[in-house]
C-alpha cells in the first residue's frame, strides 16, 4: 500500500490465495522438510500446498526424490503425514498397485485386465534437491535448479553450517489466513 505495507487482502482473500496457486506455488522451490526427517531408506513426509499433496521419499542412502501423491491407478492418496515404507515400497490401499520407492511401478494387482501398458509407467515426479539439510520441491520441470534460485542465501548462510542442524522441536501455530 502507500505506507509501505503489504495489504490485509494478500493474506485473507481467496482470490489472492487461488491466484499464488495458479502462478506462484507450482512454479517456485519450498521447504518441504529437512533431511533427518527422512534419515532411512524408505522413509516419507507428505507436503502438502494448496490442493496439492506431494510425497518426499528417501529412495536410498544418497537419494531424495519426490511424486506427486496420487496412485496411478485410480489417483488414491498413496500416504499421509510421515512415515516409513514398510518393505521398501510404496503400496496404494484401495487396489494395492506397489512402486519402487523410486516411484517406477513394481506390482500392478490384476494387470491382465489393463491391456498394454507402458513397461516405464512410474509415479509422476516432482523436483527435489536439497541444501542446508533441507529438502526443497518445485512442481516446474523447468524451474532453474535450486542453487541458482537461492543464490546469494547459500554464501550468506554458509558459516552457520545448516547441514549439521537438528529439529529441537515442532509447534504449529493457526491464523485466520487463506492459506
């Protein structure tokens, strides 16, 4: 506004908030968890904005990747909240298709009775990198790499070491918000 202050509308209008989601959020890096939240093979975290639900799965030692989370068969919520993969696999409830936790198709129940399908069908990939000990998310396959999109913050930050840091704890706050 005139004085220089963000407006009360971009923070309670529902306009406002289905604009972000249409232009902003599908497009940019986020926080979608920190590194030790997911320390062992097959665990998740579910990060969830707007209308959209994407897992964070650690796939290996060195390897975070994310999916949207909806299973391919009849887009049912693969997880919710945090976890762990039992059996190192991602396992749909409602019809029991099972993903590599790399998100490639391992098992599809039944698969005789679907006809041709494609030998590479996998869960559909969302963007992870990681820097600080913090896993980021960005819906955009063609968003410019995570480095890049935080440059200078990396040089700044750099001597605080955030890699090494750890949860002390959480706390949730509600706000009369949009979001």
């Amino acid at each position: 506004g005139e004085d220089g202050l963000v407006p009360k509308q971009r923070y309670v209008s529902r306009e406002f908030a289905d604009l972000e989601m249409e232009r902003l959020w599908p497009r940019v890096w986020q926080v979608a968890c920190r590194s030790e939240e997911i320390a062992q093979v097959g665990d998740y975290v579910e990060y969830v904005i707007g209308d959209q639900s994407i897992l964070v799965v650690r796939s290996d030692a060195d390897t975070v990747g994310a999916f949207y989370n909806t299973c391919l068969h009849r887009g049912t919520r693969l997880a919710d909240g945090c976890g762990s993969f039992t059996g190192c696999e991602i396992r749909c409830r409602y019809h029991a298709w099972r993903y590599h936790l790399d998100g490639r198709v391992k098992e599809i129940v039944d698969r005789h009775e679907f006809g041709a399908v494609p030998e590479n069908l996998r869960l559909h990939q969302v963007r992870a990198e990681q820097w600080g000990g913090f896993v980021f998310v960005n819906m955009d396959p063609d968003a410019t790499p995570l480095a890049e999109f935080l440059r200078p913050i990396p040089d700044w930050l750099g001597a605080y070491r955030l890699e090494e840091m750890r949860f002390y704890s959480h706390k949730t706050t509600v706000l009369p918000a949009n979001w």
